[in-house]
C-alpha cells in the first residue's frame, strides 16, 4: 500500500471508529449522527514552554455509544525536520493538522498540568458531517501542512476558520466588525512577561504591524478567545427559536497553575533605569582628565563596546528580517533608530582604543550620527497616532545611545586623547 493509500486508509479507521464501524460518510447521507456523535471544543491552557504559553484547542469528536473519542488539532510541528531551522529564520515554518486519542491527549497534559475545558457544540446532523468530513479533507497528506503564521494563521484560528464554515460565517460575522482596545503586541507581552528574555525579544523584533488595535475575529488567534465568546454564537434551537452554540462547558483537567495575567505589565521604569545605570557607569568610565588606567580602558571596552556590538547585531537582524526574510510582524521596525549597523565600527573603535594611545576621532562624527539618530526616534515614538509602541525600549536605549555618544566626544576631545596621538582623522 502506498503512503497516500495508508494515510487515506487511516482517516477512514478513525471516521469509522467513530461512528461505530460505520463507513464513512458523504454530505447528505443520513447515518443518524444526531443520536451517534458529538462534536465538541477543546481549549488547553498554559504549559511551560514558551510555544505552550499562549494555550491550545483542538476539534473533538466522540461516538456516544461507544466512547471513541478523537480530536483533531493545528499544532504540529517537528524541530528535527531538516528544514526547520531554515524555514523558522526565514519565515516560513511549516505545521500540520492531525487527529489524535483524546485520552492520550488528555494524559499529556495531565502530566504537565494544563487544564482543559470541553464545550459541546450545538450543530445540526449536516453540520457535524461537513465538519468532520472536512478535518479528514484537511488531514490528506497534500492538504494537512500549512505555512504557520503566529498570529494570523495558527493552531486557533485554523479551528476558528473550520468552525466558521460550517455555521456559515457566523463567526466572521459576529467579531470580524468587533473592535477590541488591544493589540497583538499587548497580548504578547501579557503572556510572555513572565519570560524575561523572550519578552524583550518581543520588544525588540515587533514592528508597528503589531501595534494596530484588532478585532475579536484577529484576537482568536488565542484559544482562550474563541473558549470566551464561541458561546455568544446564536443557532437556531429546532423549534423555531435560537439557542447558544455552547451546550455545555466542562473543566475536565484541573490546574494549580495561576492564571494567566489579565494585562502586561509596567515595565517602562525598569528599562529606563537599565538605560541610565549603563549609560551612567560609561559616562562615569569616561570622564574628562581621568587618567589612562588599563582597567578604564577594559571598562569603556566592556560598556562602550559591548553595547555597540550588542546593538549593531541587533540592528543586523531586524534590517535583514525586513530585506530577506517572510517575518511581515518585523517590518519597518523604529527600533533600528536605536539600534543598527552603524554602531558595529564603534565597538571596533573601542577595542582599537584598549590597545592604542587615542580614542579614533572618526568615531566621534559617527557617534554623532547614532545619537542624532536615537533622537529622532524618540521624537517620532512620542507622536501620536504613528510609529510603534516601543516606549519601553526606547527608555532603555536613548539614554544609553547619548551616553555612549557624549563618552566619545570626551575620548576624542579631551582627558585621555592627547594631540597628535589619535587615530587619525
């Protein structure tokens, strides 16, 4: 038998088990799916990982007689395919869809304390036909992967866009016009606080496309969304009346796990105060008349230096996401007003400076350039109406770009520079 055949063979077995050895159905067959199957939402809440943080939902289907139960979800992928890393940097990661044991399912997240909540949904025979007939559509081999987008096209909304088509885009017609007062950034940042690290990379990389306000349609690219508000979908209840979409809810798993957090946090101070304690010991290393001591030299290397390699690389990899790579989200980013590639022959500067009698006089007209440059993205970040919402990392990396220019203006000026003893002109 061939893959295709096996994989078409194995849809098949799943469909049938659900329906109780029952062959698989066509739109229009009546097979008594009112009394046989029930079709249900699964949302899963946080797990550790940062790919786990922002939650999970899946399709379950389940035979009542027999308590055969499958659930269909958006969320794979393979960190040893060999092409993910190349996909992942460029872009274009691949997931795929696929069905698995509920109980199974339901045993790994026991095991990793996820709670789980199922809502059984109130669709009609045909309805959970056309559902299941077009999860096992989406499953064939040809079809089952799709180009992962993080917020646009992801686990949820894809289970989002099949609910939708069987109730007729009721959903896009519900929230697609529904404003919220958020944004993708704003959602990030609430979930990912608690990972330092991967939030300031969220600060860092996220262009102005994450900024805008987005819908309730856009905002169910979290599970806990669609968990939220699937309920507010009216259908009609078979006796002339409507009725929510939500039989009925149940937390199957429990969690100790808190919450998540309902906003993202007041982080503004912090970076500044990083900005200022960094800033400040290169201003301090850097003072006019203090004598050439090595260490002072080490110390402007290690603050002066390390910054500007810091953010020369930083630039690098937000000017080559925007030229070379499918990441839309980086685009435009203000952030290269802080930080870019011009500060990468400063930190050569620095490490010239370490071993050399003068401070090199062609960095203070670059240093000039970053600083002036810094300074227009803070004018431009303070507008309003335009730009990105980068107040944290411009807290941080103003002060630290004009310390780090007026440390230069001293070395190739006074104090440690001598006449005629500087690096050229």
């Amino acid at each position: 038998m061939s893959r295709v055949s096996r994989d078409r063979a194995s849809v098949l077995l799943l469909a049938a088990t659900l329906l109780g050895g029952a062959p698989v159905f066509a739109l229009g067959q009546e097979i008594g799916l009112d009394d046989v199957l029930s079709v249900s939402l699964v949302t899963v809440g946080q797990g550790d990982l940062v790919w786990e943080r922002f939650g999970h939902n899946a399709l379950l289907f389940q035979n009542r007689d027999t308590g055969a139960a499958v659930a269909y979800h958006w969320g794979i992928f393979n960190f040893f395919s060999e092409d993910f890393i190349p996909r992942l940097i460029q872009g274009t990661m691949l997931y795929s869809m696929g069905p698995s044991d509920f109980d199974t399912l339901l045993a790994s997240y026991r095991d990793t304390r996820r709670p789980v909540w199922v809502q059984e949904l109130a669709l009609t025979p045909i309805q959970k036909r056309e559902l299941l007939a077009l999860v096992e559509e989406n499953y064939l081999p040809e079809n089952r992967h799709y180009r992962y987008d993080y917020y646009r096209d992801n686990c949820s909304t894809r289970l989002r866009d099949a609910l939708d088509h069987v109730l007729d885009g009721r959903l896009q017609n519900r929230f697609a016009s529904d404003p919220t007062a958020y944004s993708f950034r704003w959602h990030t940042r609430r979930i990912l606080q608690v990972m330092p690290l991967y939030y300031l990379g969220i600060q860092l990389v996220l262009g102005p496309l994450g900024d805008r306000p987005i819908t309730l349609w856009e905002e169910m690219f979290l599970p806990p969304t669609i968990r939220e508000h699937i309920g507010e979908i009216q259908v009609p209840d078979g006796r002339g009346g409507s009725r929510s979409l939500v039989i009925r809810e149940r937390e199957v798993l429990g969690s100790d796990r808190a919450p998540p957090p309902a906003g993202p946090p007041f982080a503004l101070p912090l970076f500044l105060v990083a900005g200022l304690i960094w800033g400040g010991g290169l201003l301090a290393l850097g003072r006019p008349g203090a004598p050439v001591a090595p260490w002072r030299r080490f110390g402007l290397l290690l603050l002066g230096g390390g910054w500007s390699l810091i953010a020369s690389l930083a630039g690098l990899l937000l000017l080559g996401a925007w030229l070379f790579t499918d990441h839309e989200f980086w685009y435009a980013n203000w952030n290269l007003f802080q930080v870019n590639p011009l500060f990468l022959p400063l930190g050569v500067a620095f490490l010239l400076f370490l071993f050399g009698k003068g401070f090199p006089r062609w960095a203070a007209r670059l240093a000039y350039v970053v600083g002036a440059l810094s300074m227009v993205g803070l004018v431009l970040g303070l507008l309003p109406g335009i730009g990105q919402r980068n107040g944290e990392f411009l807290a941080f990396a103003v002060p630290l770009n004009l310390a780090l220019w007026l440390t230069i203006q001293r070395l190739t000026g006074t104090g440690f520079d001598k006449p005629g003893e500087g690096a050229g002109t």
